[in-house]
C-alpha cells in the first residue's frame, strides 16, 4: 500500500479565503483522498455524483453516493 501525502497544507490553505471556505475545501479533499484510497479515480466519481445530484438524486440517500460505495 502506497501512503499518500496530504495535499492540504498551510500553504494550500491560504487561498481558502475564509473559515466557510477552508471547511468546504476540506471536505472535498477527504472525498478525493477517499477516492484515492479506493483506487477509483476522483474525476470520474466527482462528475457522475454531481450529475446524479442535478437530476435529483434524494438527500436523505446521500450516502449511496459516497467513494466508499462506488465501484472501482
């Protein structure tokens, strides 16, 4: 297993550009880094979870759509 060097840093985080911000960033690079992890790529898995979102995928599934679930 290959360790992946967390790309967020304090440098990174400088362009945040506010406390709302920095969190969203966050959550997104975990998402990414969870993909990583499960070798999917975070391209394809992004892009098909916001299309499945803007058709209208119900929030209270949200959890169908995480990289956890998604098949590599």
């Amino acid at each position: 297993m290959r360790l992946c060097i967390p790309f967020h840093n304090r440098k990174n985080a400088l362009f945040a550009g506010s406390d709302e911000g920095g969190d969203n960033w966050a959550v997104i690079a975990t998402l990414i880094e969870c993909c990583k992890l499960n070798e999917i790529n975070p391209h394809e898995w992004l892009t098909r979870t916001l299309t499945r979102l803007a058709d209208g995928h119900h929030a209270n599934s949200v959890g169908e759509l995480m990289p956890w679930t998604a098949v590599a």
